[in-house]
C-alpha cells in the first residue's frame, strides 16, 4: 500500500491523465474520486495542480472526441455498442436523448456529472450533427467545469486526504483489502442492477419471420415503434406501416390499440429495452397479444438482406 501511494505522488498527473481518459471511453474506472485526491495531493505540494488540471482536461476532450467523431461517422451503430455496455441500456440513450432535446449543447456540460450518461452524450452528439465548433467549445467548457469541480474538492479537504492516504500507508494489507471489499461490493451491486434489468424484460419474443408471415395476413398485426424521435432522427429506419408511439406515451394510447389483434412493439435498443416495457404496460391493462420483437429494428433489417440476398440467388440459379 505505501508504493502505492508513493505512485500516486510521484506520477499523479500521468495518473489522473490515464484514468481521465480511460473513464472517457467508458472503461468503469473512479475518474472522479481519482481526481479529488489528485487535488489533495496536488494541494499538499506532492505535484503541480495547474499540471493536473491540464491533464484532466486534454483526458477529457480527447476521449469525448474520439466518442463525437464516430458518433457523426456511424451513428446508430456506435449508440447500440455503447449501450450494451450500461448497466442499463434502454435508459442511457433516453437520458441522453433527453438531455440533448432539453439543453442542446449544454446536455454536453450536465452529462459530465449524470453517471451512465457521460460516455453516450458525446456520440450522441456526433449522431445528431452538431457542428465541430459547437462540440469543441461546449466540451471545453464542461470539462474545465468538471474537472475543476472535483480537483477544488480535493484541494478544499486537503488535510482529510492525506490523514486517508497516511492511514492506507500504514495499515498495508488492512487497507488493501478494505479497497478490495468495496470493488467487491460495486461489482456485486453492478451484478444486481444487470440481472434486474435482465428479469424486467424477460418474457416472449415474435422473431421476424413470425412476424413478416403474419403481416400477410387479412388481419395483419398493429406494429408499434416506440422509439423516440431524436432515436428515429440517428437512426431513420422503420418498419413499414409501423405506428409511432413513444414509451412514455403508451400508457395514454391505450385506448387506441385493439385488444383482439396481435400488437407488435419494436425499438433499436438492447435487449428489446423500450420494446418490453411498453409490452409489460399493455399487459398491465389487460392486453394479451402482445409482444416485442426479437432484435428489434436490426433484427427486421437483417432479415430483409438476408431475404433479398435468398431471392437474387434464386434468380441466377
């Protein structure tokens, strides 16, 4: 424990520049708790605070940058990767979409300090087109904020830090598996949000084909999209025929969906996330055919391609 808080003196600005940009990408890493004992120390004389606050600003634009421009190359694509990575990922992009919709460049400045919202913000933005110059000020600004936020933390309780850093120092192995437990019990607490979110949108599917030799049908299913309309602006895909009803506005339409037919609800989100809670509300009121789809929006694109790749070989055989 006494190297490794020896390394945290010696090589604090590398530090807080490693772990910075790490949480920037979106490893689960503690940028935040890094950077107040950075002030700390930074504070006590250990290292140069302006150099810290560089570091964690350069950490900051670099990965929020590299988030942005793949945002505005692939769009949808990098959303649906960086949201099954969250803990919970129906509710990172909402957040995010929200935040946008509300604040416009601002979401930049709050999504710094909202957990599970950090990391999409930045894409999110790139999806949406916001200018260069727009992101480029906007994210200066919020990481100058952010940045200043928690290293003034840890430079106001200066004395604090240090009684924490010299009781580590000495208690050796007490310390370290103190340190340990914690990461034990945040993983086991990251374990139990997954696993919830898993049982919440548990139940059964309609795969593609199902639903494709259904819409032959004289009576063909209601086909609901429920995705929002920043997600359907980076991703304008859709399903022929489909309705558009928000996740948050299915508990007001119920009246306008037939009970007897079979509704199929559908989203671009992991784990057909909006899709299943829409389907639990609807069952809440008594429906009973009803279902999300397998895969969501990628799942019927990919079915089309692939339906389309059969019929061109059936034409050159």
């Amino acid at each position: 424990m006494q190297e490794l808080v020896a390394l945290l003196s010696q090589h604090g600005v590398l530090i807080v520049f490693a772990v910075t940009l790490a949480a920037r990408i979106g490893a689960p890493v503690p940028a935040a708790p890094m950077l107040v004992v950075a002030g700390g120390l930074a504070s006590a004389g250990e290292f140069s605070a302006v150099a810290a606050f560089a570091a964690s600003l350069l950490a900051n634009v670099a990965g929020d940058t590299v988030w942005f421009m793949s945002g505005r190359e692939y769009g949808h694509r990098v959303m649906r990767v960086l949201c099954r990575i969250s803990m919970s990922p129906d509710s990172c992009v909402r957040q995010s979409e929200s935040l946008i919709l509300r604040w416009g460049g601002y979401s930049l400045i709050a999504a710094k300090f909202v957990p599970g919202v950090s990391v999409v913000a930045a894409p999110m933005a790139g999806a949406l087109a916001m200018s260069w110059p727009r992101f480029i000020s906007f994210e200066l600004v919020a990481a100058a904020l952010w940045t200043t936020a928690f290293l003034g933390l840890g430079m106001l309780f200066t004395a604090q830090i240090q009684q924490i850093l010299d009781v580590m120092a000495s208690t050796g192995a007490v310390a370290l598996g103190l340190l340990l437990l914690i990461l034990a019990a945040l993983l086991a607490m990251r374990y139990w949000r997954r696993r919830s979110f898993l049982r919440e949108v548990d139940m059964p599917r309609i795969s593609v084909d199902e639903l494709r030799s259904l819409m032959r049908h004289a009576e063909p299913p209601i086909v609901v999209d429920v995705r929002s309309p920043t997600s359907v602006e980076v991703d304008d895909r859709r399903i022929p025929g489909a309705l558009s009803i928000e996740l948050h506005e299915v508990p007001d339409k119920v009246a306008t969906l037939p009970r007897d037919r079979e509704i199929v609800l559908y989203c671009n989100c992991p784990n057909e996330a909006s899709a299943a809670r829409a389907a639990r509300v609807l069952m809440a009121q008594g429906f009973r055919k009803v279902r999300p789809l397998a895969g969501g929006l990628d799942a019927w694109v990919a079915g089309l391609a692939q339906g389309d790749a059969v019929a061109a070989g059936g034409l050159r055989a």
